[in-house]
C-alpha cells in the first residue's frame, strides 16, 4: 500500500465542511491550550538563550514570538514559539501515543500565518489534518519506536507541521507526498534529553523542519514517494513494529484530535494520577507534609523509566520526577508551573517529603492509574486508588478550566487587558478573516 501517498492525497483532498463541528470545537480547545503554554513559556531563560544564539542569524520580521516583543523569519518564529509552547511540559498528550500534537503544527502553522493570508476556517482545518497526520503516524509505530528511545513528538510532529503547512500553502498530491517525505528525512528527538532544554526544542524543531519541508515541496523539491513505509523509510528504520492499517483505516471518518487531552499538572502525563492522589489525601485529610512518615505510590512500569529522577536539581529535573511532584502535591495543593520552580525543586521542606516518598512497579496498572498509600506518623495509613487522572479523556477539562490555564500562564506575561483580547479571539479564530492576528495581539511590548 502507498501509505504516504494515501495520506497526502487525504490532506489535499479534505474540506472544512467535511469536519464535524464537535472536532473543530476539540481544535480550538487544543489551539486555546497551546496558545497559553507557550505564552507562558516565553520569558524562560531556554528562550533568551536561543534567541540571543539564532537571532542574529535570523531573516526579515515576518512573524511574532509569542509573549515577546521580537519578530523574526517564519522558520525561526516556529522554532521558538514551538520551544515555548513546551517549556512547562504543560501542552496537550494524545494519550494513546504520548504525543503532544499542538507544538509542531500550532507553531508551524501561526508562522505561517502571519506571512501570507490564512483564514480563520482554513486555520482549523490544517490544524485538523496536521494532528491526524501526526497522530496516525504515530500509532502506527507506536509503543516500540518511543521504547526504543525517540521522542515520538519530535519524531512524527514534522509530519504534522508539514502536513497542515502543506495545506495552507495549498499544496498538490505530489508535492504533499514531497513535503512529507522530506519531514520523514528529518525526524529526529531523543528520550535521552528530557528534563533538559532539548525537549521543548524536539516539538520547535519539529515545527521549523515541517514548515521547511512545506515550503521546499511548494517549489518542487523532491523526496522518495514512499517517506514513510518503504523497508528504509521513516517506519521500519525509526520502530521495530509498523502497521499501516492505524495510518490509512477509516482516514476522514474518525479525528485524532477528539483524543485530545489537555494538562492540569505541568509535568510529564505519567505522573498525573500519583498527584491527583496526593492532592486528594491532602484536601481530605489536612495534610501539610509533617505528619507523614512515608508515601508509596504503585504505578506503571512506565512512570519510573520517564520520571525516576530521585534527587531533581533544577525545576526541568523534577518535571520527571514522580517524587518531587507527590511531594509539591500535598505540601503546596498542585503542581503547576510554579511548583516546577528552581527555588521550589531545592526547597527544604519538599526535599525532606520527597525523600519519604517511594514508587513501586506494579505492571497491573495502566497508565493512568495509581494507588498512593500515606503512613503517618501516628501509625495511620490513608490510601487513595486514581482509575483516571483529572485531564484524562474519562475526567477531562472544561473550557473554563482550559481559559482558567490559559489566564494564569498568560498573566504572568501579559497586562490582564490583552490577556483577555487574545484569548477571546483563540476561542474564536474560525470565525476570523486573519488567523494570524492572533499572533500580533499575543506580542509583547517592546
């Protein structure tokens, strides 16, 4: 089967009114979220330093770093607004593959946006595609090739990008089989680099190589046809089990982004049941962290192979860091991107909890569960079992709860007044002539 092909022709082929309306709602949800993370994540110092590293090197204005009073080239304004958008590793998971589908695509496609006319319904529908294509070429490889050690955002995000840019530039069926054999050439993350810079670069670079794969493909830049499936294509040289069937089955009948799922913790989303359980015990019990003796947590093998960092230093460290979030849990009452501070990761008192705490393997839990047992030090030991963590598709956000992130990421970058006006325009990008005036409004004072 041409499996690039299929789905390029699917891209080019799709039309807006072709998207329930419920999934174009789950679009915006996801652009919403995406736009507050990387907002938020825009005065990092990961930010200052790239900028200070790439910028001198950079094109003419043509687009804005959210949160910031800089305007750089298309390709270094995805880079960076992707970068952001992961600082806090507080951006959407399609759950079924870890992905995190807004960075590479939302980045890529405001880019372009602000370059060139898009409107805001062709906005959402490459949003759309760029998710399903991301998505679906990751449950095709997906667990092994994320086992093996790639970070699957990074590795199928250029996808994503490429395919929703490709659309917007109004690509045809050979060059979108181009544009996305050549984000297949540059697939690249690696595992190895979590709780470090690198991972907020794997979904930027995802969103600068899929964009240039786009605009390569636009002038008739070629690539093999079959980037994807061919026995040294992207599948079988990046994962050890491939089926094509999760790519091509059921393509425009069912969207990826209705799986979408949206961060109340801003940490990695295997660890979100063990501090929706602490956090729980916490409000039902008191807790302050002096009267506990011990805390155990039972969870998936996969929470102490991502998150087993015993003695975090930095607060990207205890992002994956199961201790340190059980610990800021019931100490502080949540885990958001202040609770992720240096000065909160080297806080005496949270040291001290998250040295009591304890994970165990227990392989009969799914990813979303966990059973978090606290011994106090009068003897007593309360239990709490989490089947479904709160931002899961059974619990999942509200749209208040969503604008409610959106407000308190913004907020600490914006005046509350603009705050206000770009997230009433996010909720509202397909209804406007311009898509990408949403990038203006969303930039800083100089």
């Amino acid at each position: 089967m041409d499996v690039t092909r299929t789905l390029a022709r699917y891209v080019v082929a799709s039309r807006f009114e072709q998207i329930p309306a419920a999934t174009r709602h789950h679009a915006t949800r996801t652009f919403v979220n995406w736009l507050g993370c990387a907002i938020g994540g825009s005065q990092h110092e990961a930010l200052d330093i790239a900028i200070a590293a790439l910028g001198p090197m950079a094109g003419s204005a043509q687009a804005t770093v959210l949160g910031r009073s800089e305007r750089l080239d298309i390709l270094h304004t995805a880079l960076l607004n992707g970068i952001s958008s992961h600082m806090f590793d507080f951006d959407d998971t399609h759950l079924k593959t870890v992905i995190h589908p807004a960075g590479p695509v939302c980045s890529a496609i405001l880019a372009l946006a602000e370059h060139q006319p898009v409107s805001g319904e062709d906005f959402v529908h490459a949003l759309v595609l760029g998710v399903e294509v991301e998505c679906r070429i990751g449950n095709s490889v997906y667990p092994n090739h994320y086992d093996t050690g790639w970070h699957i955002t990074g590795t199928t995000g250029v996808f994503g990008a490429a395919a929703a840019c490709g659309r917007l530039l109004g690509l045809n069926e050979q060059q979108m089989v181009w544009a996305l054999g050549i984000a297949a050439t540059q697939a690249s993350g690696l595992r190895e680099m979590f709780g470090t810079m690198c991972k907020p670069f794997h979904p930027g670079n995802a969103a600068k190589n899929g964009l240039m794969a786009a605009l390569l493909a636009q002038k008739n830049f070629t690539s093999s046809d079959r980037g994807i499936e061919a026995p040294r294509g992207f599948a079988h040289v990046l994962s050890t089990k491939f089926d094509p069937q999760e790519i091509t089955a059921r393509l425009g009948e069912t969207f990826e982004i209705d799986l979408n799922t949206y961060k109340p913790f801003a940490c990695g989303i295997v660890i979100h049941p063990i501090i929706d359980a602490c956090i729980q015990l916490r409000n039902e019990h008191g807790l302050t962290g002096e009267e506990i003796a011990a805390v155990t947590a039972h969870v998936h093998p996969l929470v102490l192979e991502l998150t087993g960092k015993k003695t975090p230093q930095t607060g990207l460290e205890g992002k994956f860091s199961v201790y340190h979030s059980a610990a800021v849990g019931i100490i502080h009452g949540a885990a958001g991107e202040r609770e992720y501070s240096d000065a909160v990761v080297r806080d005496p008192k949270v040291i001290a909890l998250r040295d009591k705490v304890t994970a165990t393997r227990d392989d009969s839990m799914h990813e979303d569960q966990t059973l978090v047992e606290i011994r106090l030090v009068d003897g007593r030991v309360l239990g709490k079992r989490v089947e479904n963590a709160i931002g899961s598709l059974a619990r999942p956000l509200s749209d208040a709860d969503i604008e409610a992130k959106f407000r308190g990421l913004a907020s600490d970058v914006l005046p509350q007044e603009q705050v206000e006006r770009v997230l009433g325009l996010a909720w509202k990008v397909a209804a406007l002539a311009e898509a990408g005036q949403i990038a203006a409004a969303a930039a800083r004072a100089g």
